[in-house]
C-alpha cells in the first residue's frame, strides 16, 4: 500500500498544478515516514487534519493543509425555526505551500490528503482513496448492512424454531423410551443450540 501511496503522490505531481509550488511537499510527503500515516481520500470533510492540492483546471483551491481542524453542529431555536449552525476552528491553515513544509515537517499524526483532478477522478487515486471515516454510512451501504441483517435474523428464526422441534423430539423420544432416537435428536438438539444467538431452552 506504501508504493501505491507514492506512486500516486508521483503521478499527481506530473499533472499540471494549480500551483506549483505544491510539487514540493507532494515531494516531502513520498518519504516512508509520511507515507504510513497518509489517508487518501475523495472528500475531507469534517476530517481534522487535511490536506488539499489541486490540479490546473479544477474548480477548487489550489493548496490549503489545516492541522487541529475542529467542526460541530448546534441547533438553535430562532423564531419559532430550528437552525442548524456549524462551527470550526482551526490551529493552522496555510494556503501557500512553501510556508506548509516546516508545519508538515513537525506533524506526527495522520494526515487526510485529498488531491483534486481537473476532469474525472482516475482509477490509480480511486484504488488508494479511503472513505470518509467522519461521515455517516451512505444509503447504499446502509441498505447492504440492513439486508445482512434481515438474512441473520431470518436464519436465526429458523435456527430457534428447528431447535424446539428437535427438543419436542427429544422429549417424544425419552416418553416413548427410544434410546436411538433420543441420542440422534439429543445430539441435533446440542448442535442447533450452539449455533443459535437466541436462548431457546
């Protein structure tokens, strides 16, 4: 993953840059020290630490690294209307990269690098780009977990009702004083019960 980072970090820095002073700390950040703690992703938001270079052409800032970058919501009431307010605080934003080397230099976290491309997104940064780990799982995704989870609840019904109709046959089985029987159902009884989470005894 380290070599993927740096040749992302290389092939970006051949593009032609909104500013291009930002090859010097795409640069920097190709040593192993920075590479490990590196996260590449396709949207920084409310990410603590982040760094932000962009190619010539793309609508965004050229460059801007924001260390200790704080955000959070508050809800007020105003005229009778929920407002929703968002605030954020900053230690460090530095939009010219020359005065970002020494900051990165000194930084020992993980950084959220996010590199912006003129035209669509290719495949070499989409294979390395992370998923925003500050924001909420997308609908897709959630409709995924939420299907897995109707599967286990459907298979563990199924497991409970089988398990107390193997229990009835094990008390058929002992009224009816089968051995055989009582040992093959006992058994399927243990078995069904081991793999089921809900408590059927």
């Amino acid at each position: 993953m380290v070599n993927a980072k740096r040749e992302v970090l290389i092939r970006f820095s051949s593009l032609p840059l909104k500013d291009p002073r930002s090859r010097a700390v795409l640069r920097l950040l190709q040593d192993d020290s920075y590479l490990s703690r590196l996260s590449f992703v396709t949207n920084r938001d409310l990410l603590p630490n982040t760094l932000l270079v962009a190619e010539a052409g793309s609508d965004a800032i050229p460059f801007e690294l924001e260390l200790g970058a704080v955000q959070r919501e508050e809800v007020s009431l105003v005229n009778g209307h929920l407002v929703r307010h968002v605030h954020k605080t900053r230690t460090l934003c530095i939009h010219e990269p020359t005065r970002a080397i020494r900051p990165l230099q000194l930084f020992q976290g993980r950084l959220y690098v996010m590199l912006v491309f003129a035209q669509e997104t290719p495949a070499w940064y989409r294979l390395v780009a992370e998923p925003n780990p500050a924001l909420p799982v997308t609908s897709e995704a959630r409709q995924s977990i939420d299907s897995v989870l109707r599967q286990i609840v459907r298979d563990q019904l199924d497991l409970a009702l089988h398990a107390i109709l193997s229990r009835y046959e094990v008390e058929e089985a002992l009224r009816e004083g089968d051995r055989e029987r009582f040992a093959r159902a006992a058994r399927l009884y243990n078995q069904l019960r081991e793999r089921c989470l809900i408590d059927v005894e």
